[in-house]
C-alpha cells in the first residue's frame, strides 16, 4: 500500500489534518487506538477572551476565521449539528472585577466581544451579587460527536486503522517511510499526551495537565448561556449540563476521582443553588506545553516525521489554523512562525531515534 502520508492518532489534531489531506487530495492512512481522550472529552468551548484576566487570547481572532468554517464544512458534509452557539456570562466577584472588565471592553482586540455593560437580570438558582460580564459570539463544538462521525466517514473512505502504532516497526533507511505493507513520504504524529511514549519526540517539554469533568442535570435550572464564575457550567440541553474543569499537573492516569469530584462539586456551591444529579464524571489529559503554545515541525535528524501536538485546552479552537500550516510547511516549505516551531527547543536533549 502506497499513501503519500500516515497520521497518528485521531483526536482534534488528528481530524484537522486529515480534513487538510482530503481538500488537497492527498493519500494518506490513519493509525488510532483511542489512548488519548482529551479531545473527547473535553468541554469544546470556543471563546476569544481570557476570562480569569479579560485579556485577548492568542491569535483568537485568526483562529476563529479558520475553525468556526471549518466545523460548518463538517456539518454540511455529515449533515449533523456539531457548533451551539452561545453567549457567555461571567460572575463578578466584586466590584473590582467590573471595572476591569469595563476597562477591557474598551480595547480594540475585545470590543468585538465583551458587552460594556453589567447585566443585572437574574437567574433563578445562580448567585450574583455584582452581575454578570456578557461575551458574544461564543459556543460548544460536541468534539466527542464530531470525532465519532468523522471517524465514520474516513472509515467509509478505508483510510482508517484502529491499532497502536510500532514505532519499532517504522524504517527510515529508504529517505522515505516503510511502515509494515505501507510506503509513505512523510508520518505525522498526532498523539497528544501519547507523545511521551514516542521516541522521536519525547524529549520535547510538554507540561500536560489532567483535567476531570461532570455531566449534570439540574431540572429546576434554566440558563442557555455558558456560566463562568470559579468552574464553567455549559448548557448542553434538556437541563443538562457540563462542569469544569479540575488542573491536575501530577495525576497522569486518565481514572476519574473523588477528589476531583467534590472539588468540582465545591467550586459549583459557590455560584448555583439549585439541586442536581450527577450524570456522568470523566477524564483526559491535556497536551499542554511550558510555554502555552502548540508543537508544530518536523523531527531535526528524521525530516519524514512531523509533529502536531501541543494544543492544550483550546484545541477546538487551534487545530484547524495549524493544520493548514503544518501543511503548507510540509508541502511547500513555508517556514513556522518561531513561537510554534518545535524548533525553539532543539537545544534541550534532542532525540536521534
């Protein structure tokens, strides 16, 4: 079997490329075995402001004109709904906390977003003693949906392989790829936190942090905008509800907790006060890096192999921006920008797998 690119691992990361392969009418084949579930289980929230510091987040705006067509082309081809929109709601704290929002609802990058006015309304069952900060143009990818569909469709197209991948198995000797029955020109690892295991790459500074989640219902509440006071509470529909997120920096099992559990329990006591039940508790591991910015490039020594990791917790917003140009750097030599570059940190511990 002769593909023109492998891809490893099917997580956002994994789908965004793939998609960029598919519109450029390349070959390729996709290695997944559902190691990682950060991507589905993560909350999927798309919003262009910090909310702890109501600052601008990275590249929000470039990112968005990317993403947000991206899952309207996903949805038209698949037919399903995968983006809900909404606005988001941010409980002041204190009076403090409103003049800096009003403060930064005055700058250029944010204007767009953040509403300069408090709003007073209340909600039953929510606690607001000093209102709320509006941000529009916000909303929810159901990542764990659209993964499943896609996973489906790409099936349908015999590109997909549900088993890990050997990298001992993997033989650079030619210049190009031999991988078992298949010739490639170039791989492409998509592994998230998977990336630890991969010797070609490990050496890299990823910081991942464990992140746990609750699906609740809370009949008595009726809110259909994503609520953000110490944890977020996401509306998912017929009352149900998404809590998070918990920051584990030493956990790495991906087994949900009793700690995590009653700190998301406490965070949502100080803002709702209306009875719920558990659902659901879930948990992944985000692919953060040290300094907060996506892994992208290819290997110093193995040129064939290329990495796409690093996402961290904005993924639904990040990965199709950076598979396009992952892709133009790979097929036409345009050069990262160097905050991306995995190439920022060839001089700590390079590995010559």
């Amino acid at each position: 079997m002769e593909v023109e690119y492998v891809l490893v691992g099917f997580g956002l990361a994994g789908l965004a490329f793939a998609t960029v392969l598919e519109e450029q009418q390349k070959s390729f084949v996709v290695f997944e075995d559902a190691s990682q579930t950060s991507s589905n289980v993560a909350g999927g929230v798309y919003n262009p402001v910090v909310l702890k510091r109501f600052t601008p987040v990275w590249q929000a705006k470039s990112q968005l004109e990317v993403a947000l067509p991206f899952y309207q082309k996903w949805e038209e081809k698949l037919g399903k709904t995968y983006d809900h929109k909404f606005d988001t709601y941010r409980i002041f704290s204190a009076i403090e906390e409103q003049n800096n929002w009003f403060l930064a609802a005055d700058k250029p990058l944010l204007s767009p977003y953040m509403d300069s006015k408090v709003i007073w309304e209340t909600y039953p069952g929510l606690k607001s003693k000093y209102g709320f900060g509006k941000l529009q143009h916000t909303g929810r990818i159901d990542t764990k949906s659209l993964l499943s569909d896609c996973k489906t469709y790409f099936e349908s197209q015999q590109v997909m392989r549900y088993e890990s991948f050997d990298y001992e198995a993997l033989d650079l000797s030619s210049g190009e790829v031999t991988y078992k029955d298949i010739k490639a020109k170039r791989v492409v690892f998509c592994e998230g936190y998977g990336m630890h295991q991969n010797p070609f790459f490990k050496h890299l500074p990823m910081q991942e942090v464990k992140g746990e989640l609750l699906t609740i219902q809370a009949p008595l509440l009726e809110v259909d905008f994503l609520v953000k006071a110490a944890v977020f509470l996401l509306p998912l529909g017929n009352h149900y509800y998404k809590v998070g997120a918990t920051f584990h920096w030493k956990d790495k099992s991906l087994a949900t907790t009793e700690a995590g559990k009653k700190e998301l329990q406490n965070k949502l006591a100080s803002f709702m006060t209306v009875p719920y039940t558990i659902v659901e508790q879930s948990a992944g591991i985000r692919p953060t890096v040290k300094d907060r910015r996506p892994l992208l490039g290819v290997h110093p020594k193995h040129t064939q192999l290329a990495l796409f990791n690093g996402l961290g917790t904005r993924g639904v917003m990040i990965a199709p921006k950076m598979a396009q140009e992952l892709y133009q750097h790979l097929s036409e030599g345009t050069p990262l920008e160097e905050e991306i570059d995995l190439r920022r940190f060839s001089n700590k511990g390079e590995s010559q797998a």
